[in-house]
C-alpha cells in the first residue's frame, strides 16, 4: 500500500472538526476496515463509528469516499470528519498508517492532482496562495487563477507563438507551398501585441504584489516624533516602547494589522537622523532598507516643533521616492502648532495625534491600498511565474532581428524558447506541437 498516502488536512488544534484524508489504492479499502461498512456509495456522506486495528471505538465521524477519477487527486480519496482535537484526529491516521499507508509528504496531494492532469501548475500555486491570501482582492484573484484565468492566458499565448514558429518553419522547409504574402506582417504585428500584453502584466503584478503578499507599510520620521506610539495604536496593544528620549527605537520593528480588506507588514524604523552611536547607525541604516523595500510609506512629521534639517532630510527622501506610495502625517497635532504646515500642503498631511486618534489616517490608508488594488489585469503570482514571462518576453524580442532579416533559423530557436518559457507556467512544452501546427494547419506532407 506504500502509494497511498494519508493526511490530518485541518489545522493543529482545537476545533469543532478535523478532517483526515487519504489517497490512493488503498482508500476504498481502508475505509471499510476502519468503518465496518461493506456498501459505501461515493460522494455520499456516511454517518459512521471508526474502529482501531484491534477494534476499539475511536469516534462517530462523517467519512465521504470519492472514486477514481472523480477526486481532487484523480485518484481514490476517502475523508474522515471527526470531532476536532489532535488526539481523536491523530488516532484516526495512526490506525490508517497501521494498514500499511504511509504519510503524505508536504503538497503531496496537489501534486499527484497535478501529475494525474486534475490541475495545472497555475492551478496548484493559486490553492498554495489562497490559503496565505492578505486580503479580500488577493482571494478573488487567486480564485480566477483557480478557475484558468492564468492558464487560459498561457494557452493563448501559446498559441500565437506556434502559430509563428509554424510559419517560420514552413518557410525553411516548404518554400515550394503557397505562402501568404503578408505572412511577415502578420508575425511581427502577432508578436508586438503579445508583448505589450506581457508587460502590462509584469507591471501590473509588480504594482499588486501586496495584494498576495501583505503591503508592507513603513512609518519613517526623526526621533521622538511618535512612530511607536503610532504603531501601537494601530495595532491595539504596547508592542513597541514609548518615550520621551530620543532614539528609543533601535531597530526595525515588524508586526501586521489588518486595515479594512488588508492584512499589511506594518513596521516602526529608528528615527532617522545622523548620529555617532554605533547601535543607532545600525538602526538607521535598517530604516533606510525597511523604506527600499516597502509599498508604502508613512512620514511622520512632528507639529509641536518648527521644521528641523532632519525633517528637512525626511522631505528629501518623500520626494526620491517616486515609485513609492507615500503618506505625510503630522502627530501631535492636539499641542500649539509650531510646525508650518504650508510646507506640507502638496502632500495634502493627515493631522493625528495619541489624543485625538489616527482614524483619519488609516482611512487614507485604506484608500490608498484599495487603489493600489484596483484593476481587472490578469496578475502573476509568484516570482516564478513573472520570471517564466520575463524570459518570454526577451526571447520574442530577440526573435524579432532574425526575422527581420530573413535569418529563419535564428527566429526559430529564440521562438522555441519563448515557447518553452511561457509553457513552463502550467505545463511542459511538447516539441510535437509545432509539427501539429506545421501538417495541421497547412496541410503539408500531402
């Protein structure tokens, strides 16, 4: 039974329900040994005692069987519904194993869905994603990827780069058949739209990535200007430490909140400013990385001061951060106003202060990411799947001189290579194909 796998698919610990699932040859008949039932109908739910090996009562449990190939694996599938908690779970997949199954590595059963054609690569990356999902758009997304949108894309994409390689190389190898004319024109015009088309969406996914991965939301500003205390108001809770001595913050602090439909990376960075503490510098000079990587950044500005030179310093970093979402927020607005806040107007500032509340703030935050997340483009998901684009994409391009000028050959290869990239997002490239567009579609060999 060593091709049976099993698995507890719920969550360590305690719950209303765990679910134990199995896969394989085996499954059908596990499910009669552990039940002590001989007519078990699929895709019913059967209301049933579990028994151990030496036929102790384990659970009353809800077991579902699922014939081959109509299961997620493709393969034979049982599912035990028991009363939540590890230890009825776990006695359940003890006696499991006892018969000879063995346990399912990590993803196991997506992969044999995979192997067994029930999904595509797209399909298995967005059921991974889904379950990590940091926000309500991100699930809508993966949600379409689950239901091809990616793979219809792929497909396509596939095709016109067939289609071109088809006629490339009935140029070499069929010069006596009739050729369209306009055969040139009509390659180079397919192969221009397809990679704008790629790099809307390289952009796109770039621009979005938040969506999957949580935005990351950096809170920059001079020392003692109230990050922390920003922090944990937006968090609910004394996460970081609140002082009135400058420099309190050493190092990057890192925790997620949800805002509205976003679950974001929230982080508190050490006050900017120069300084001669060999600690602090380390500090600072985190800061600065945190600000590199984040998708949005909060400068916070302090209105019970004139504006200082390291104000002016966080201004100048606001303003280098072109392809960063910023807001400006000045704290401490509940004490006289010092600060000139006509400096400020063009970024349109955001007063907050401990007393009043930072409601407005994470208002606009909110704004801000639900327009980060807007649009209907197709999103790639994953670093392999922009990498796998990114390689078509120049290949295309590097297929283009070739052609241009008539060196076929060349055209071909870099075709084929594109091909092979784009094919790698959901399923290996056949060499066969393009002999089936080649005979198919032109009708050669006749």
């Amino acid at each position: 039974m060593h091709n049976s796998i099993a698995a507890i698919a719920t969550a360590h610990g305690v719950s209303s329900i765990s679910i134990i699932r199995v896969s394989g040859d085996a499954a059908f008949d596990i499910a009669k040994k552990i039940s002590h039932l001989e007519n078990i109908k699929p895709r019913y739910a059967h209301l049933t005692s579990l028994y151990t090996s030496k036929n102790e009562l384990i659970d009353q449990a809800i077991m579902i069987y699922f014939s081959a190939p109509n299961s997620f694996t493709g393969e034979e599938i049982v599912e035990f519904q028991c009363h939540g908690g590890m230890i009825v779970a776990q006695e359940i997949l003890d006696t499991i194993t006892s018969y000879g199954v063995r346990l399912a590595e990590p993803g196991e059963f997506s992969k044999r869905a995979f192997l067994n054609g029930k999904i595509d690569l797209t399909e298995a990356e967005a059921i991974s994603k889904l379950i990590e999902a940091k926000s309500v758009d991100a699930a809508k997304i993966l949600a379409k990827q689950m239901k091809g949108e990616l793979k219809a894309f792929v497909d396509e994409s596939r095709e016109a780069l067939l289609r071109s390689l088809a006629y490339s190389e009935v140029m070499i190898d069929y010069a006596e058949e009739d050729i369209p004319d306009d055969i040139m024109q009509s390659i180079v015009s397919q192969l221009d739209g397809l990679t704008e088309k790629i790099g809307e969406i390289v952009d796109a996914s770039h621009r979005r990535r938040g969506l999957i991965e949580g935005f990351k939301v950096a809170i920059i500003g001079k020392p003692n200007v109230g990050k922390s205390s920003l922090l944990n108001a937006l968090l609910s809770y004394e996460r970081a430490i609140v002082s009135d001595i400058a420099g309190t913050t050493r190092d990057t602090i890192e925790e997620q909140v949800r805002i509205g439909s976003h679950i974001i990376r929230l982080v508190d960075t050490a006050g900017i400013r120069e300084s001669t503490d060999t600690i602090e510098k380390i500090g600072i000079e985190r800061s600065l990385s945190s600000v590199e990587d984040a998708d949005v950044i909060i400068a916070l500005f302090d209105a019970s001061v004139p504006l200082t030179e390291e104000d002016d310093k966080i201004l100048s970093m606001v303003n280098a951060l072109e392809d960063k979402h910023c807001i400006v927020a000045v704290n401490k607005s509940d004490l006289e106003m010092k600060l000139d806040l006509s400096v400020l107007q063009r970024y349109d500032p955001v007063e907050v202060s401990a007393k009043k509340g930072f409601v407005r703030l994470t208002e606009k935050l909110e704004t801000l990411l639900n327009g980060i997340g807007e649009g209907d483009e197709l999103m790639l998901i994953s670093a392999r799947q922009i990498e796998a684009v990114t390689m078509a994409k120049a290949s295309i391009l590097e297929a283009k001189e070739p052609l241009l000028m008539g060196e076929l050959e060349f055209f071909s290869y870099h075709l084929q290579e594109a091909v092979k990239a784009i094919s790698s997002i959901s399923k290996p490239y056949d060499s066969e194909e393009i002999l089936d567009k080649m005979f198919g579609e032109f009708c050669l060999g006749k």
